[in-house]
C-alpha cells in the first residue's frame, strides 16, 4: 500500500467532503427533475383515432413545473441538512444507545484518551459508552464541540489496557483526519435521499391511483387506465429506487476504504503497539456490531461493520460494496509493522 501522509490524508478528505457537498444536492434535484418529466410524460397521455394511447414529453412543461417545485425543494433540504449537521450527536447517541461517561465512572478509559491526546497534541473528544456486550468502537462529531469516542461495554471488558489504547487510537486518528465529518455529511445526504425517494413514490401513487393517467372514452377504457396506471407506478418506482440506489453506492465508494488502513496506521503509531491493535481487532471481530442500534447507516461509523463478517456469497457481494477493508487483510498489514 502507497504511504499517505496525514496532512494529505486530511486534505484528501476535505476535497471529498465539498465533493459531497455538491454531488448529493445535484443528485438530489436531478431526481426531482427526473420525477417532473414522468408526471408530465404520462400525464399527456390521449387516445387516437385508433384507440392507442399516444404520449407526448413537453420539455417546457417539464422545466416550468421543475422551476416552480425548486424553492420549496431546496428549502426543505437546507433546513434538514441545517438541523441534522448540528444535531447528529444527540442523533447517534440516540440511535446507539450511547450515553455519557465522567472520569469518576471509568478512569480507565479517561487516562488511556487522554494520555494518547497528550501524545498526537490534541483536545479531548467526549466519551461515551453503550451498555451492550458486543464489542465495538467508533468516533463521530464535525468539530471540536462534537467530536465524540464511543465504546461498548462489552470491548472494555474483553480488551486489556494495550489493546484498548489501540481501539482508541484508530478512532481518535479518525477524529484526527477529519473522517468523522466526511461519514456525518454522507449518512445525513443518504437519509436526506431516502426519504425524499419515499416521498416521490408516495406521491406517485396517490397521483396515479386516485387521479389516472390518460383520458378514457368509455368503461373499458377505465379497466385499461388502471392497469397502466399500476404498470406506471411500477416503473417509476424501479426508476427512483435505482436512482436512490445509485446514490448509495456512489456514497460508500467516495469515502475510500483506504480511510481505515490510515486509521490503523494512526492508532498503532498512536498506542505504539501495532500488535496490541492487530489483536484488538481479531477479538473484535468475534463478537462485533451492535444489535439495537435504531439506524443502519450509523454502522458505516464502526470500528468493525458486523456485515462484513458474513461468509461465502455473502461476503462477497458485501465486499463489492463495503466502506470497510476485509478485517484479516488489516490484521495483516499491523502483524507486518
């Protein structure tokens, strides 16, 4: 593997989160315009002379009623992006079942931060735990106010203090390259995605259903909508679900799985011990995930993905299009340091 400097690692990321910035509201209204031009199209449907229903696209049409749509649009999305970007730390502690950890309560895991911060010269993140005995670790927040280290219970009793310091180096190293800004500005873009596509196709069908598609001439005529109202739906709905799908994977591979071999290579240099987090990460990989968390996209924050543990076809198809790197290929490259 190519050795990457943290500055440039850093600059990297930067570049790639304004690159999200700008792809996703294109994206976003590329699929209102998208949906404009369906409703227009299909909603121009006449009989002929011979009892065929002809179509008819209005580009004009189509960009006067997109134009009309756009204030609202944009202002719906800003004001979403506005209150997730500053409220994604009550978001994941909600969705994780995270909660906040004093000093008192574990100075164990206070004195091992701290002493790695001290070491890289950085502020102290908050800590929190979840009280799960699976084990896994993660780091989230976009400044210095939010930047936060979580940690189930379940990895601070398994893992010894080297192992620990370890875990914790790779998130704080997260912390470090601005990756945990990156991840917050992904997940809140998909969920933003997501359920505008499950508007539309709301939307979608309650036009379709209740309001057809095409002129009828007689009864029959009406038998005929409906059943070409219900193949437009389908159709429309496999366009936008396709289009959100995109999207998706389009998000997973912007944020480069390289992110985490950097993380690993942090957190080693961090703790001093690459072994100590080589072994972090194959007991780790025992027992991973967290079962109860309310949100699959927090997942992508993890030390470990559970996903990624599947065997056969399944691990394959997830590692076409897994944000994270094979587990036993990280382990690897530590043993080699």
């Amino acid at each position: 593997m190519k050795y990457v400097g943290l500055q440039t690692q850093i600059s990297r990321n930067n570049i790639l989160s304004l690159l999200l910035l700008l792809v996703f509201p294109v994206g976003i209204l590329g699929m209102m315009w998208v949906f404009v031009a369906l409703i227009n199209y299909f909603s121009s449907g006449v009989y002929n002379d011979y009892g065929q229903i002809v179509y008819h696209f209005n580009v004009d049409a189509a960009n006067q009623m997109f134009l009309s749509y756009l204030p609202w649009v944009l202002g719906v999305v800003g004001i979403w992006f506005i209150i997730a970007y500053f409220s994604n730390v009550s978001m994941i502690k909600q969705a994780t079942g995270a909660r906040s950890v004093s000093r008192m309560e574990n100075p164990r895991l206070y004195n091992i931060v701290e002493n790695l911060c001290m070491t890289c010269n950085m502020d102290m993140p908050q800590l929190n735990i979840v009280d799960d005995p699976q084990l896994n670790a993660f780091a989230s927040g976009i400044n210095k106010n939010s930047y936060t280290v979580t940690v189930t219970t379940g990895l601070l009793d398994l893992l010894d203090d080297k192992e620990l310091a370890g875990v914790l180096g790779h998130e704080l190293t997260h912390i470090r390259n601005r990756d945990t800004k990156l991840l917050i500005t992904s997940i809140i873009f998909v969920g933003i995605v997501s359920t505008v596509m499950s508007l539309v196709l709301n939307m979608m069908y309650n036009m379709m259903w209740f309001g057809g598609t095409s002129r009828r001439s007689n009864d029959n005529d009406n038998d005929k909508g409906g059943g070409l109202s219900i193949v437009v739906i389908m159709l429309i709905g496999l366009v936008c679900c396709a289009i959100a799908y995109l999207f998706t994977l389009l998000t997973r591979f912007a944020i480069s799985r390289k992110r985490e071999y950097m993380a690993d290579a942090g957190g080693a240099e961090l703790c001093g011990d690459p072994l100590a987090l080589a072994s972090a990460l194959r007991k780790i990989s025992g027992n991973p995930g967290l079962d109860n968390v309310k949100r699959a996209d927090v997942a992508q924050l993890f030390i470990i993905k559970p996903d990624d543990m599947k065997q056969g076809l399944l691990s394959f198809m997830n590692s076409l299009f897994s944000t994270h790197p094979d587990t036993e290929k990280r382990i690897a490259i530590l043993e080699q340091f």
